[in-house]
C-alpha cells in the first residue's frame, strides 16, 4: 500500500483545494496511505471538512496567508518531515506547493512526485520560470481539463512528462428535471469564486450599472469569500448600484437556491471550472467567459458563450436572455445537462478514475 503526501499551498476553499475533497470522496485515493500537508493554514474550512473525512492533515506554518517568511519556514519544515516518513508519492497542488514540493521530492528521492495543475495561466511571471527550471523533477502530471493540459504542457515544461494524465475532479449523478420557465424578466443572477482579480467580479458589477443607466434591472448574487470584497463593496457604491449587487459569502450550494436564474461567468481564466459545470447540470441558465476548460464543455447550443468580456458584452449577454422566447432557454438548458451527463456523469469518471489509479497509484 503506497503512501502519498498531498502538498497543497494553503486550506482555503478554492477551485483546487475542494477539487481535492471531491477526489478524497469518490474514492480515488482509496488503497494508499494518503496524508494532506498543507504549506500555510489558509483561512481553515477545508481543514474541517478533511477532519469529517477522517484524512490526516499536517499544517506546517500556521499563517493565514503565504509569505516569503511562512514559504521558507514551510519549506524547510517539508523537507524534514519528507525525509523522516518517506512516502512513496508527492502529489503537488498549485503553484508555491508544487515549485517547493518538486525540489523537496527531488532531494529526498521520492520516487513519484506529480505535478496537479488546475489553471491554464499561472498568476505571476516568476512562477513560470520556476515551473520551467523544475519541470525535470517531475515523474507523472495531472490536469483537470484537456486544455490545463494542453497549455501547462506547452508552457511550464521544458520536457513532457513519461505519463500525464487528465483527472476528472468532479462527477455528477442524473440531473434534475427542468420545468420551461416562461418569464425571465426579474432576473437574478448568481457568481461563484473567491474574490480574487482573476475572477473579474468587476466586469459583472460594471454590466449591472451599464443596464440600470439603459432602464434595466437585474440583481446580481455573487456569493464568495476573498481578499477583495470590500474593494468590491467599495465600486458598488461608486457606481451606485449597492442596492442591486449582494455578498450573500460562501454558499456550497448556491446552485440549489431558487431564487437564481442565470449563472454568470466572467472569469480571466480557469481550470476546469466547477460552479460553471454546476449551473449546467442544475439547468440554471448560464452566461460564460469561453476560458479554461469552458469551451470543452459549453457552446451556443447550452449556454451564451461571450465573445469578449467586457462590461458592455455581459450587459447585452443579459439582454438576449432577458427576451429570448422560454422555449430557447429550455433548450439550451436541457443540451447543458445532457453534455455534462456524457462527460462527467458518475460512472463516466470512475472508469477514468479507475484507470489512472492503477497505473499510477496503487
């Protein structure tokens, strides 16, 4: 039985960090040893949620936030604790985890050290010369979506990993039944992510003042936790539409609220993207950036696929789904379920799960 340490940069409950839970419960790292190392407390929510699923989780620096303080001190703290248990695989998670865990691994001599890519674009230009300079140290690579893979590959290695691999971090059972909704007028839509620059929550809050100037009201939910929202908070009121934009904060399951009717995307870029394959299994109409894994999953035919993301494009995106007939939104809501049902419904996934396991975990 093989022991795997999962070095993940911080316990926030972000895109990775919950794609992580979602591995732990459908079974995937079920036969090995796993253990979480997380680099930094982060804000802690995923601590709780590992401690219900009864995984051993070591935090190494007790700081909510990354530091060069905090990762230095983390580092060095990984490189005992590798050297003292000895596990047979790294799985390395976002960017500070895996450039420190590659080396780490490397010095140790780990015999398995995978690199666990969730995003198309890393944020910092450092960050990819020092993806590049340790690519070598890397044995096998995951992706959560073909176009992870197709951009961390091109970009972040100076030679392709022996075996890489797509890891589909989220499965999905039937989809509930959808009713035609005939009036979409009283429009209330809802965002999901932490409130970070790359989620381009401005862009949104940009449309909504955009269409109240053209006599047209819509709220808009975004729901979140992050660094950001008061900034956020802040162009609302500037912009004079505080009244029309809400924080209701995180919500787990936004995407059961009733209340929402339009699922809305605006995102510089992404990963594979939970919340929006979320909206489209729901049936929830849905409004999206063509970043990431998007445009592997959503088209025309089940969502409004933008073609830029601009203030004035989301606004008239908003406009077409306002006065587009009932029996169009329902189309496009019904094609949204059954693409998601054909690439990540649940049997689907522990096929492919079942496959990577065996060749590379058990």
């Amino acid at each position: 039985m093989k022991t795997i340490f999962y070095v993940i940069t911080a316990l926030n409950r972000g895109g990775a960090e919950i794609g992580l839970k979602k591995l732990i419960e459908s079974g995937f790292y079920d036969g090995c040893i796993l253990s979480v190392i997380s680099l930094v407390a982060g804000s802690g929510e995923l601590l709780e949620e590992l401690d219900r699923l009864n995984v051993r989780t070591i935090v190494l620096v007790s700081r909510k936030r990354p530091s060069m303080y905090s990762m230095a001190a983390a580092s060095i703290r990984l490189l005992r604790l590798v050297r003292l248990k000895a596990p047979d695989v790294l799985i390395l998670s976002l960017p500070q985890a895996n450039i420190i865990g590659r080396i780490v691994g490397s010095l140790c001599g780990v015999s398995t050290i995978i690199s666990f890519e969730h995003n198309t674009k890393l944020t910092k230009l450092a960050y990819k010369y020092l993806f590049l300079a340790t690519s070598p140290l890397v044995d096998v690579a995951f992706f959560d979506c073909t176009e992870t893979a197709r951009s961390a590959l091109t970009n972040y290695y100076l030679r392709r990993p022996l075996r890489h691999y797509v890891v589909p971090l989220i499965s999905f059972n039937a989809s509930p039944e959808l009713e035609v909704i005939p009036d979409y007028s009283k429009l209330r839509i809802v965002m999901a992510g932490r409130f970070t620059d790359v989620k381009n929550h401005i862009v949104a809050i940009e449309a909504v003042s955009a269409l109240k100037k053209r006599e047209v009201y819509v709220e808009l939910h975004i729901c979140g936790e992050g660094h950001l929202k008061d900034a956020l908070l802040k162009h609302c009121q500037n912009l004079g539409v505080a009244d029309q934009v809400f924080f209701p904060g995180f919500v787990g399951d936004w995407y059961n609220q009733p209340r929402f009717n339009c699922f809305l995307l605006t995102s510089k870029h992404e990963g594979l993207c939970f919340v929006a394959l979320e909206a489209l299994w729901k049936g929830i109409p849905a409004i999206l950036a063509p970043v990431g894994g998007v445009p592997g999953y959503a088209n025309c035919n089940n969502a409004i696929v933008l073609t830029e993301t601009t203030p004035s494009s989301v606004a008239q995106a908003i406009v077409e789904l306002i006065h587009a007939g009932p029996d169009i939104i329902y189309a496009r809501r019904k094609a949204g379920q059954v693409v998601v049902q054909q690439k990540f419904g649940a049997s689907a996934v522990k096929l492919e799960h079942e496959k990577i396991r065996k060749e590379v975990l058990l």
